[in-house]
C-alpha cells in the first residue's frame, strides 16, 4: 500500500495544512518517507464532534454486533502483517519477530474483548425487584448496568508500535466499551499509525458503523493532543508514557469545565527483591534471567526492571559480579527514537557521576544506540537519594544491597507506586516474603515471585497499572479484559418498562447473562 | 451522656486549643451548648499517621471479621437513639421521626455491606492458572483481587446528619473495604457527630482494631479538611455538599504529589419530563406527587427536583395551577442552617426578578425559614439562560413548557450532569419516552419513571452519582453496595505459592466465593 500521511477524520482524510514531520530510522539515522501533515484544529473538531454523533449509535448496538465488529479489526490487523513488517521495524529499530509477536497480541487483545462481548456478564447487572408490599415505604424495581461513558482520546505510545498505540489496548478496551475513539497517532512511528487506523477504518465500514466511531490525527508536537484532551466531547483518556506527559495531561483534564478521567500509565523502576535462601542458592541462575529482562527490548518497557534489592550475604558477589558481566558484554541496542537515546545517556551518566555509587558495568552508548549499565550502592544511600529510585527508560538498573532483611524492607516501604514487584524466594524464605508481601500489595499494581516482570500476560486477571506514579489512577489496569472498566459508568433505571429496558436488564434475561439479583449472582 | 466537644484521635480526645464553634438551633434561632474545638494541626497529623497504621492491619482482617466490626457500628448507632434525639432534631432543624428514619438507614447501610463482606464474592477474584506448555511461551499463575486503598477522609454533609455524614455511607463503604477512616465533622451538627463518633470508636474497642481505624475531627472552617486531603497518608476522599466545595477538594486532591480521588457528591436539578399522554390524563396526581417530592425535607436534599419539563398541550394548565396551590400553601420550613436559609432566598429572589421568568409561587422566607417557590419559563429562555437550571437547594422548582417534543427533547441533550431524571409517562407517550432514554441515560446516574427522585433506596442496584458536576467521577455510586467499589483497587500475584495469597485467591476456595476462574464465573 501507499502512505498517504494524512489524518483519518471519520471517513474522510485529514488535508495537507499543519506542521509536517516525519518518521526517523532510529537504527540508521535518517528520515523516512512519507511526509506526515498535523492534523489542523478544525480537524480535531471534526474528528470529536463525529465522535459524538456516533456514541450513541455505538451504545446502542448490541454487544454481540459489537464483538464481531472487534473481530473485524483483528482480521484487518493481521491481513495487514507485510505492510506493518515493511514500515515498522524502520520506524522503531525493532526486529521483525517482535512486530510480528506484537501484532498477534495486539490482534489478540480485540479477540478477548470480543469473547467478553459474547459472553457479556461483564456488564454488571444488578436487579432488585420492587417490594410493594414493604413497609413503611414500598420498595420501587430498580436496575442498574455499565454504560459507555462516550469519546475516549487515546494516545499512541512510542515503545509499542502495535498493542499500546492506534489500534492498542486502550483503543480496543473503548470501543468494546462502546466509546468511539479519538486516536492520536505517536510521531516515532506514523507509517505504522496510519496502517493501523485504516484497519479500524476498513472495519467500521465493513460493519456499517458511523463513521464517527473512530478517526486518527496525526501531530509531531503536543498541541493537537492538548485541544483533544480539552474537547468537550472527550470524555476520557488513555495514555502511555512518560511521567510528565502523563501528568501535563492529567493537569488538562483536571482544569476543564467538565474534569474527565485520564488513564495514564507512566511506567516504573519494577523492583526485584532477592531473599537471602535464593540468592545463596541460585545466584547466577536469577542473575542470568535478570539480565534477559532488562535487556530485552533495550530496556524500553513500561515493566523493564530498574533496582534489584538484595541482603549482604552468600551469593551476592556472585550474582553480582554474573549480572555484570552479563550487562556488560551485551551490545548497544537500538532505541526507539533520538530522544529516547539521549534521555537514556543522560540518566546512565548522572548515575555514574554520583559518588555514592558504583559503576559494575557500563558499554558504550552512542547515537541512537543504548547500552546497559548497572550500577551498586548501599541500600542506605538509596533510602536517602531520591534519584536512584527514579526510572531510567532503557537497560539500566541499580543494585543496592541492604545490611539485612529488615532495612531490605524498609528499601520496599519507601517505594513510589509501581506496576510491579517481584519476590526471588526460596522455600527458607518464606517467612521474610510473608513479611514483605503487605508491604509490596499496598504499592504495587502486581506482585510476581521467581518470574521476571516484563512480557504482560492479557488476560482476565493480569493488573497493568499500579499506585501513583506508576499509573494515574491504580485503581484501573490498562491490560486484560478489566481494561474495559474505565470507560463505563453504572446507570440504574427505577420503575421502568420491561420494553424500554437494556436487554442486560429485561426481566427474561435474554442475553442469559450472570446478574446480581437480590445481591445474589444468579444467570436466570 | 455528655458531649466533651474534642475531636476522637484515635483512642484519644482531642485538646482545646483549635477555633471553637457551636452548633445552632435553626428553629429557635439560638446557639447551642457545648463548645466545640477545632482539631489543632498535630491532632489532624497524628489522625492520619494512626490511619496509616492501621490500614495494613484492617486489610489483614478477615473479611468475616470486617463484617462483625460492621455490625457492632450499626448495634452502637441504633443503641443512641435518644441521645440522638436529644440533640440531632436541635441541630438541624429536621423532626425526631426523620431522625429515627435516617438512624435506621445509617445502621442498614452498616448492615448490609456486613453482608457483602460475609456473601464475599464483591472483590471480583479472577484466576488465570499456569499453561506451563504453551508455545512459545509458557503462561505463568495469575491471580487478581480488589484490596483496599488505605486511609479516607469522609466529609460530613449538612443534609443528612446521620445517613451521609460521620457514620454514613462514605464511612460504612470505606470501613467494608478495609480503609481506615478519618471523619471531618459537619460545623452544622457537631454533637451529632460526636455521638456517631463515639458509637464507632465502641465498635472498635469492642473489636479490638487498632485505635487508627477511625477518627473524627471537628473544625468550623475549611483548614482542618484542607490539611486532610493534602496529608500524604490519605488515598481518597469521600463528599457530600455544595459544588464549590467539592471542586475545592478536588483541586487540592489534584495538586497533591501523589494524586488522590475525590468523590464529591454536588447535587443536581433532578429534571422531571411530563410527557404529553400522562399530563393530559393526571395532571392532579402528578402535581400533588411532585409537590409533595419537592417540600419534602424543605427540598434539602440531592435528589429534589428543580426543573419541570412539559409540553404545552392539555393539561398543562392544570397542572401548573395545581403544583402552584400545593407549593403556595405550604408552610415555610425551617432550613438546616442560617446560611443554606440565607442561599435559598437569594437564589429564589434571582430567579423572581427575572424579566423572562413569571413567578406561580413564592411563600414568604424569612429568617431560618424556607417557603417553597415554583417559577415558570418557556423552553427557549431555560435552553439560552444557565442560570434557569442552577440547583436553589431547598423547596424551589421551575417549570418549563416547551412548544413541542422536539423542545423537550432539546432541553434534555443540554442538561449538565444529573444524580436522576424522572420521566411521567403514559402507554401512549412509550415513543416519545424510548427517545428520550438514550439521552438521560448519557447524562444522569438514575433515570425513573412514574416516580419522584428523593428517596434513594440503599440497595445493589442503587446508582447515586451522576456525570459532572452531580458527582465528581460519576463512574461510582455513593449508595447502595456498589459503593465500595470507590475505595479498592485490583492487585494481580503471579505465581505466588498458595499459602501466601489472600484466600480469597487461593486454590481450594476456602471462603466458597464466586470467581471468575479463565474468564468464566464459578463458585469452586
């Protein structure tokens, strides 16, 4: 196919007139074609009025319309296999087995919002049924079930192309919600953009939906973004990347007429907790497997592991000495963009210019290519020094050890919100990781024990999202099928006719669905 | 008993020192006796430094053990009865009866979040087991469960001293899910409070908590709940009241380091739509139901209806004529406060000097009294002026006519937020009513029929929380079980050996709760 570069804006295409950009081989250092046109501010309009035209022809359609019409897209994705393996790897410096990889999952991710869709129980119903009899006042029929919430605004993310951008997980979990979507395309990979949008496009025609379900704006700054999150219209946004974008677009829709949700995940440093038992039993098997994790993607993961936690004692030097030579011997990676590479080198040389911390291994990183680096210091220095618990996006990851199990403890209560937390424990271990278990619920979005925390499972029960400032709100997952909570609300109906009734909530149960009658759950 | 005027930090009182204040008999016009002291700022500090305490050992507790504390709330509310008759009736104005009735409601909602937490399938455990053979990669135990937040602030409302306020519904979810609470006195009903304090601090003793569970702090001004909301060991806020207020708290929820939630419940209009059918059929009944809804509780309530919506067309005349002779002949009610008495007149003197706006009924207010009103507009004016659909909170309606349904329609799509909106309809208006769904249904939390919104049932099913502005994050409920889902958040463990998970996650079920095991719901 052919690349246009220009916006969708429902049916139509945006027209040549903003500020023009264009992708960028991370790996080679140069342009690629074509020229990418910002969409124009009337764009936006267009795009979230259409929007709003078409919420409440998306609500209404049945779930199972709506599941085939997530099934269409994840056709359209993957027919659409050669032409993503020819833009994508260029435009992000990833290899073509994991745009392949990503593809399926991101294929994947509108399947199982499909399958939900089917079975729909998901919707909540709850049903008490009047009480004319009760005294002193009788009880009215009441009725309630989640509804879209209407436009959602989503925001690609640079670091995956596929499952956490235009047609990612935050659009798939919108529109199975039954909000259109307002998609803006992240400027590291638009070719990629655009592919994926004319996918959700090609579905939404095929399914005769209006037009205004989705639309895709194109921008290489932030404007664009900012008149989307300020649109009336929107009434939500999901987002991934990094913390100040996250919280600039918090602060947009905190400050509008009508504040709305944003749901941003902003990533974080994944703390791994090495217990005393395992490391002296299995250092270099756990350092060997550390070292896959942050080095896979060249660190570029929301879940990549960036301080590792251990108590002085048996199997430390070892694990450390085989972490670092890992590290070290591994080659300097292709980042996504410049300006990841940058921010990479700056971190890696403010942590190896402290003088509180050791350098155990540094390669060389230049141009767009980032190297791993690790670092050491005493767990009382990263008690004391805010900036070794910061993130530093790519393989980096700091080392600390503590003095005993108590002040490796007191390192897991002094943490900020993360995404996850992982446990290497033995058998022996089992009363300190009892110990730490409340510690890490309370800060944590997941808890994983003699695992690695990158590679995301999309599931019904995985929780990708954690506590402030990992996510801007914890109390959503940004992953698996409760993805989809986000973008409803409950409507109760009291007193209304069985006719005028959603069908989750029509006294026959027609869509046999798992309802809550009564307060108990019963699928009658 | 006697009322100490000290705010109950933890196990202990409070010390004079902060602002006094009393409390205020509106209907005698006189001050009440005791003093109450403002809590002082270490005593607001030391509140949430018990509340972080304790928030680990409340989320350790058995959910059964939860239930049992709840019932001792709900035994301690119900055993002061008179002294709550002793003072609250004084404090507010309202009469013994109402207390009566609200004290029961205050203890059911204890009771029936009791049994949720007994019943237990509420924190939506989801099993995903491990697919150690999958290609190419194997699938690792995923578990996931809602767990509490931690620390929340309650703020009491004016309006329901007991049912929405130290010991209401924001306290009873924020308890069942496990949170710490720290109560922030209404100035407008201190021994109330105290009392309501008092019953649940028993319940603690009697349960053996940590002292941190619950406190509550007195203050006459904003500083103590300002200082509240921006305390670090605070995760989420529950509201009831004016929507400066709530927007206040939620600008200071939003500036924090650390985010937090606010769930302020600001009231709204509560719309009612007279369609054509049931106006020219009962136009008596229905403005006998409606006046009677809107004298209720001298209209002081989040649910009072302050719009009319009807169509010109029989019995349009007398209807009006109708609502206006009941409104008209009602005495003036004493209202909660000097200062919502005060508001209520010169929202009702706005609205009567209006050039576009005729007055059907205006009572004489004067002092702490409240007279109803009811003012008539025609639909164009209440679609061009904002100021025709501002909440008066207290006994004041306006009522509009629009030329066609088509009007009517219109003045739907361009409400705000509503908490309800009743539609009185007929067999002959179904069209006109299923029209009119969509729209209501995108814009209020509960939408009735042939009913009147005040009267919330505190039930499953019960939606109290509407769009922007009726609530700050119209996504939860403020009543009825669904409530508790404000103050949890999902937590995933992976591959976490099965006797240290919650049992709510673990293999063989012990607590027989309903799971969502591979995306299917089972009781196994």
């Amino acid at each position: 196919m052919s690349w246009m570069g220009l916006s969708l804006i429902g049916a139509e295409r945006g027209e040549p007139g903003g500020p023009t950009f264009t992708g960028w081989n991370p790996a080679e250092g140069v342009a690629l074609e074509p020229r990418f046109h910002g969409a124009r501010p009337q764009e936006v309009e267009r795009a979230c009025v259409l929007a709003e035209q078409a919420a409440p022809t998306l609500a209404a359609l049945p779930s199972r319309q709506r599941a085939v019409f997530l099934e269409h897209i994840a056709e359209a994705l993957l027919a659409a296999e050669a032409d993503f393996l020819a833009v994508t790897p260029k435009e992000t410096g990833l290899p073509p087995a994991r745009i392949q990889g990503e593809l399926g999952r991101a294929a994947g991710q509108f399947r199982q919002f499909a399958r939900l869709l089917e079975e729909g129980s998901w919707v909540d119903a709850r049903i008490d049924r009047a009480l004319p009899e009760r005294r002193p006042l009788p009880r009215p029929d009441l009725r309630s079930v989640l509804r879209p919430v209407g436009p959602v605004a989503v925001f690609g993310a640079s670091n995956f192309p596929l499952a956490f951008s235009v047609a990612g997980g935050d659009t798939a979990s919108a529109l199975a919600a039954g909000c259109p979507v307002v998609a803006k395309a992240h400027p590291a990979h638009p070719a990629t953009s655009e592919r994926a949008g004319l996918a959700i496009r090609a579905a939404v025609v095929a399914c005769g939906l209006h037009e205004g379900v989705f639309s895709l704006l194109f921008d290489a700054g932030t404007e664009v973004g900012a008149s989307l999150v300020s649109h009336p219209a929107i009434r939500a946004v999901g987002f991934t990347g990094s913390r100040g974008g996250g919280r600039a677009l918090m602060a947009l829709a905190a400050a509008r007429p009508v504040p709305i949700p944003v749901f941003a995940e902003m990533g974080s440093i994944n703390p791994i907790f090495l217990l005393p038992e395992a490391l002296a039993a299995r250092p270099q098997a756990m350092a060997d497997a550390l070292a896959t994790s942050i080095l896979q993607g060249a660190g570029q993961f929301c879940t990549s592991p960036g301080l590792l936690v251990a108590v002085e004692g048996p199997g430390y030097e070892v694990f450390r000495a085989r972490l670092a030579e890992k590290l070290g011997a591994a080659s300097a990676a292709p980042m996504l963009t410049p300006a990841i590479a940058e921010r990479f080198r700056e971190g890696v040389s403010r942590l190896a210019a402290r003088t509180d911390t050791r350098t155990c291994a540094r390669g060389e990183s230049k141009a767009a290519l980032g190297a791993a680096a690790l670092f050491e210091a005493e767990a009382r220095v990263v008690l004391a020094e805010r900036a070794l618990t910061e993130e530093v996006f790519g393989s980096c990851a700091v080392l600390t050890v503590a003095r005993d199990a108590a002040e490796l403890v007191r390192v897991a209560s002094r943490l900020e919100g993360q995404l996850t937390a992982t446990v290497m424990m033995d058998a022996g271990d089992t009363a300190l990781a009892a110990e730490l278990l409340p510690t890490l619920s309370d800060r944590v979005g997941r808890v994983l024990m003699n695992g690695v925390p990158t590679g995301v499972e999309v599931c019904p029960a995985m929780v990708h999202g954690g506590p402030f400032p990992a996510s801007s709100d914890g109390r959503f997952t940004a992953v698996g099928t409760g993805a989809i909570r986000r973008f409803v609300r409950p409507v109760c109906f009291q007193d209304v006719p069985d006719a005028l009734l959603p069908p989750e909530l029509r006294e026959a149960n027609p869509l046999h669905l798992w309802r809550t009658v009564e307060g108990v759950l019963k699928q009658e």
